[in-house]
C-alpha cells in the first residue's frame, strides 16, 4: 500500500507542469493587461548602488559599440566568404562551423539592441535590433514584448514566456538545442502562425492587441525572405545560398546553448530575487565577446539599463551583495548537470540554492521627501539643493503618499513628472536622463521628459508633468492633483 502510494505520489510529480501564460501562476504578482497592478520593483530585491555611481555605468556612447558590430561584421563577411571559397571541399565544414558560429551570436545582438542600450544613437538599436532578431529567428515585435515579460518575471511560471529549461528538465530537448532542434521549429512555427494573423495563447497573452499588425507583418517579411532564399537554392540545385540565411542558426548554434544554459537551468522558480535565479560566470574573452558579456547575467537580470560594455565594471561594484560568480563554464557545468538530471529523473522540485552573503541595509534613494507645509509655498514644494542635481540628472521625489521625479536638464532648466513609469510602476529616478528623454530602467521605455508623452515601447501611455523651477539654492516644483 505504501509502495503503491509513494508510485503515485511519483507519477503526480512528474505530471508534465503547466507553464503556459494562461495557465496557473501561484505567487506571481497579479496583471492589468500587460500592466502590473503592484509595484514590481519594490518586490525584487535590488542591489545597494549610490544613485551617481549608477548613472555613471548606465552612461551610453556609439564608439565601443561602433568597434564592437564593425568587428563583428567583418568577421561574419570573412567567413562567408571562406565558406563560399570552400565550397565542394572538406574544408566547408570548418568554414560553416565559424561562419555559423558567428552567425548565431545574432542571439546576444538581438538581446542587447532590444534593451536599447549598445548604441547611445537610437536608430542605430533599432536597425541592428530588427537585423540580428531575423538573423537568430526571433521576430522582433513578439520578442520584445515577450522579454519585457521575462525581465518582470523571470522564472516565474505561469508569468514568464521565456523559461528555458522547465521541469521535469527534459534533456534530449536540451542536447537537441545544441543544434536548435527543439527551439527552432518552435520559433519557425509562431512566425508562420503569426505571419497568418493566428498568435498562439501565449503570444496573444503579451503581446497587445492594438501592437499585433507590427508583428503580423514583420513575420511576414521574414517568410519571405527565406522563402525566396530557399527558390534560390531549388533554382541553382545547390545548398549553398540556404547555408548563409537561417540555417546558420541550426548548425551554428552550439554555443549559444552552451552560454545560454548557463543563464538560469538548474536555480529556482518563483522567486523574486535576482541573487538566486540568473547566474554569473567568468568566461574566455572570445567567448565574452561573441556574447556580448551576457555572462554577467545576475547583473543584467538586476539592472537591465546597464550597457553590456559596462558589465564587468558593475560585477566588481556589486559582487559583494551577491552570491559568488561561477569561475568557468566546467564550475558551472558540474553543478548544473547533475542539478539537471536529478530533476529529470528524481525530483523535479529539486533546483540549487545560491548561498546569499550577508544581508546589507539597503537605503531607499528618496533623495527628498516632504511633507513640511513651512517648504511650501501654495502648491510649490521644496524639492532639493540644487547642487543635488546635476546635469541630465533625475531624482525621485515623494511628497504627502505621491511619488515623483524631479530632473535637470541643462543649467537650471529643472522639470517634473509623475515617477512611475507608466508601463509597470519602476521609479523613473532610477533610470537614465540622456538627450531630453527618462529611460525606464525595467524595460528601457522612453518619455519626452517636458511634455511626459511616450516615445517608444513598451511604454504607450504618457506620463503627467508639473512646474518645476529653481528659486535661490533650491528646486522647487508645484504639486497639482
Ligand atoms: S516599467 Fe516597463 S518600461 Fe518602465
């Protein structure tokens, strides 16, 4: 009897769990749409930063990046054209395996220019952000919604779209993706379904409904490129112009899955706190190239406004609040495989524990708050020193339950909004002041910071300005209900 129950017991354990978005998520903060009805980045644990060093890691500028995507340009061209050179010998083989290799690193480009943050030129982003989203299959509109998601809820079930490694982990699915078997024909399928107007649950889950066209007819562009690669290679009778489009993400994909398992397969699910779900491992430099620095992953998962370039810097700023970073890919791999197999075949509730260093008091950046009536002057409030704030500089501001953001341009041009970010309530203070425009830290959505309107996704909703102004040493701005 007891036998028979601990079978069952068993068998209900390993039951295929639901991950799908319409399906149940226990412990995930609750949604309006794709809006948060709670205050997420006051539920995640976040790091002990001074407001100005931040602002200087968040500091974006063209050159690195420039030398970063030239380089990487001309070794794509340089090993296309080997693979042309080598075509009808042995040596393709070698020659695909770089071009493809390279090719697939599309990934990590993809990733970073959709966080808006390699280029301080916003055109700039956005090209290569549609350019390497095709190249890595990754319709661009979809993914970035879907991502704004992950960065909510990472790890969360029932929340996040982009759970790489569920539970029971299966692992052939996971040997597959070495070759982007499992992954591929999955992300191939919703763009067909999506070019046909038909978005699967999941995708009609987070991604909105007056955003869909975009993504209908991107994925439309991307059937019909391929499309017309594939009647180019029946037309000659040879592989050859199939082997530089969309395949090179099959049979170069090996070390993406190498790095990207390494993200988050193995931690645990359903907790709010970046220390204990995305790792960060010390990998070889060309490797680190290739993907961009994403191997700092805990501290991108903890402050997604930071520039890849800016990663390492920021790792050696916060390592001491976080658990140690993983020293190679073998110090991870030991751990995780065997985390892996035993949620495959024991227990799937099994994931490892990150140890925690000890726990520092972490202040709350309000750098002014008021609700002293002798600062108040009708509805104007004192808000700060001037010399508080520099130029391009924001703080956050609360004021009788309110919370706003208080910004200086340049000299004493001072302006004030509401300080939620519309999209999903982070405090604008956090983010980055660059060019006349706020960057929300979370999902890097941006407003025209002296009209409050919207200026790109995921935020559609404008944000709510007050008079702000300097009088003698003082900012003061005026507080309208
Ligand atoms: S919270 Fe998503 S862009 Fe601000």
């Amino acid at each position: 009897m007891a036998a028979e129950r601990e079978k069952h017991s068993k068998k209900e354990r390993f039951k295929e769990r639901d991950y799908s978005l319409s399906g149940g998520s226990e412990g995930a903060i609750a949604l309006d749409e794709d809006r948060l009805e709670d205050r997420v980045e006051e539920v995640w644990w976040s790091p002990d930063i001074p407001r100005k060093n931040l602002r200087a890691f968040m500091q974006r500028s063209d050159g690195p990046a420039l030398w970063h995507f030239g380089l990487w340009i001309v070794l794509l061209a340089a090993s296309g054209y080997l693979v042309v050179l080598s075509w009808g010998t042995w040596w393709v083989v070698l020659a695909l395996l770089v071009y493809g290799t390279i090719y697939s690193s599309s990934d990590a480009r993809w990733h970073e220019c959709g966080h808006g943050t390699p280029f301080r030129t916003r055109w700039l982003n956005v090209v290569f952000y549609h350019i390497s989203s095709f190249m890595t299959l990754r319709e661009a509109y979809m993914w970035r919604w879907s991502h704004s998601r992950h960065h909510t809820h990472t790890i969360v079930v029932g929340r996040d779209p982009e759970i790489q490694v569920k539970r029971p982990a299966d692992l052939l699915s996971l040997v597959l993706d070495f070759f982007y078997l499992r992954g591929g024909p999955t992300e191939i399928g919703r763009i067909v379904r999506n070019a046909l107007g038909r978005p699967n649950s999941d995708v009609r889950d987070f991604v909105p409904d007056t955003e869909r066209y975009k993504m209908f007819w991107s994925s439309r562009i991307y059937v019909a490129i391929i499309a017309g690669f594939g009647v180019w290679s029946i037309a000659i009778g040879s592989f050859l112009p199939m082997m530089f489009v969309a395949l090179p993400r099959f049979y170069g994909g090996w070390l993406h899955q190498l790095l990207g398992l390494t993200q988050h397969a193995g931690l645990a699910e359903n907790t709010y706190d970046h220390r204990t779900n995305p790792r960060t491992v010390h990998i070889n430099p060309v490797f680190r190239y290739l993907y961009m620095n994403m191997n700092y992953h805990l501290e991108h998962h903890m402050l997604p406004a930071v520039p890849y370039h800016a990663l390492p810097r920021i790792h050696e700023a916060i390592k001491d609040q976080t658990p140690r970073a993983y020293v190679s890919l073998w110090d991870v791999y030991r751990e995780m495989v065997p985390a892996l197999i035993r949620q495959a075949t024991k227990d799937p509730d099994y994931h490892i524990e990150r140890s925690l260093p000890q726990p520092i008091q972490v202040e709350d950046q309000v750098l002014s708050e008021s609700s002293d009536t002798s600062a108040m002057s009708g509805n104007w409030v004192e808000v700060c020193d001037a010399d508080d704030l520099d130029e391009e500089d924001v703080v956050r501001f609360d004021h009788n339950g309110n919370t706003y953001a208080v910004y200086r341009l340049k000299g004493d041009d001072f302006y004030a909004t509401d300080g939620l970010c519309t999209h999903e309530n982070t405090h604008l203070a956090d983010g980055l002041v660059m060019d006349g425009i706020i960057e929300c830290p979370k999902h890097n959505g941006r407003f025209e910071i002296s009209s409050g309107k919207a200026k790109s996704l995921p935020v559609r909703v404008d944000l709510r300005t007050y008079p702000a102004e300097r009088r003698g040493d003082k900012v003061f701005m005026c507080v309208t209900d």
